[in-house]
C-alpha cells in the first residue's frame, strides 16, 4: 500500500487542463443522458398517445415493458460509454473528441480494449455511476428485480466514490482519477507539448530495446 501511494505521487506529471476535462466530461455527462433516455422515449410513445413530457423513471411502465426499457437504455449507454473509445474512436468518446483529450495506457501507450471497459465500463457506469442516467436506468431494473431501494443506497455510495475520485484528480500530479488508477490509465490532451515530448520518449525508450529472439532482449545504448 506505501508503495503504491508513493508511485502515485511521483507519476508522470500531466498539464491536462482541467477546465477541458469539466467540460468533456459535461459533454459526455449531457449525451450519455440523451442516449440513455431514447429506449424510454421510444417505447412509451409507442405504447401512449399524445405524450408531451416523459418522465426518465421506470416506474411509468408496467412489468415487463419496464425491464426492457432500462436494460435497453444500459446497453445503447454501454455502446456511448465503452464501444466508442474502445472502437470506433481509440481512447475517446465524442466529449473528449471535441476538447481534444484521450484515454491512454499510463505509460503513454494506446489505451487496450480491455482498459476501456475495466475503466468506463466498471468504474464509471458500475461502481461511481451515481450521476449517470444509465447507471440510474440499472439500479432501477436490480430495484424491480430484488424489491429492495437499490437506487437509493447505491446512489450514496457512487456519490461518496466519485467525490473521492475528483479529489484524486486535483491532489495526484498525474491528475489520474479513482477510475484511472484501477484501470491504469489516464487523461491527457492530445495537442499539448507535454503528451509529444513524453510519446517520443516512450517510443526511443521502445527502440532502445529490441527482441533479438524469444526471451532475449538486447538494449542498443
């Protein structure tokens, strides 16, 4: 545990600014929403007449039509949140694309598809997901599943688990948060001297060792 402390405080510097991480996370915060909330708007026009206000809660249906509409609203939420930077954009869903910032592995390598989903997929949906229109979506349908106030404890506890995570954020001179830490990862802006300086060290380190065969390495300095 020390010596995991004392690597978190000497890790990498990053000068990601963190008005642009408020507002990538706003954008994302924002759209993950709208996402989220289409399977809901979509079944309960399809099954209500002269709709003019939605309310974003299961309980406006009945079983079963409300376990479908939030485990629908999950999942399209799991293609923003996971399938996107994992796929579609590396290390970047639209919020990040648009401020020019990127997931990538600590060490400055790509993000792998396996971070992203322990990264966005468990930590952020899962465990601090306490703000997130799909996270809320899930613990409705574990709520309807179980008949215990799930939403309610679990909403405490991701909030408590995210305000940790932001502290980490502003304490950490990596600025990595809870999420970051777990999955190894962290957040940098893609157009900044610091992120050029530190792939090209990354990448001369890289070329310094190279496999001659199976289990030998030789370094060239």
């Amino acid at each position: 545990m020390k010596e995991k402390l004392i690597s978190l405080k000497s890790d990498i510097e990053n000068d990601n600014n963190y008005l642009r991480r408020f507002i990538a996370y706003g954008i994302d915060w924002y759209i993950g929403g709208v996402v989220a909330s289409l399977p809901i708007i979509i079944l309960y026009m399809m099954h209500n007449d002269n709709v003019t206000y939605i309310v974003q809660q299961l309980s406006i249906f009945t079983y079963p039509l409300n376990m479908i509409a939030g485990s629908l609203s999950f999942l399209v939420s799991v293609l923003y949140y996971v399938v996107v930077p994992a796929l579609v954009w590396q290390g970047q869903t639209l919020g990040k694309k648009i401020t020019h910032m990127k997931i990538i592995n600590n060490n400055y390598q790509d993000v792998s598809m396996k971070q992203v989903v322990i990264r966005q997929g468990v930590m952020i949906l899962l465990v601090q997901g306490s703000i997130f229109t799909a996270s809320h979506m899930l613990h409705e349908v574990l709520e309807i599943i179980t008949g215990y106030n799930i939403s309610t404890v679990y909403g405490y506890i991701g909030l408590v688990i995210t305000t940790f995570s932001i502290l980490l954020v502003f304490l950490l001179p990596s600025k990595r948060a809870l999420h970051d830490i777990v999955a190894n990862t962290r957040v940098i802006h893609t157009q900044s001297n610091h992120y050029t300086f530190n792939v090209k060290k990354r990448n001369k380190h890289m070329r310094k060792n190279v496999p001659l065969s199976k289990g030998v390495v030789t370094n060239k300095s």
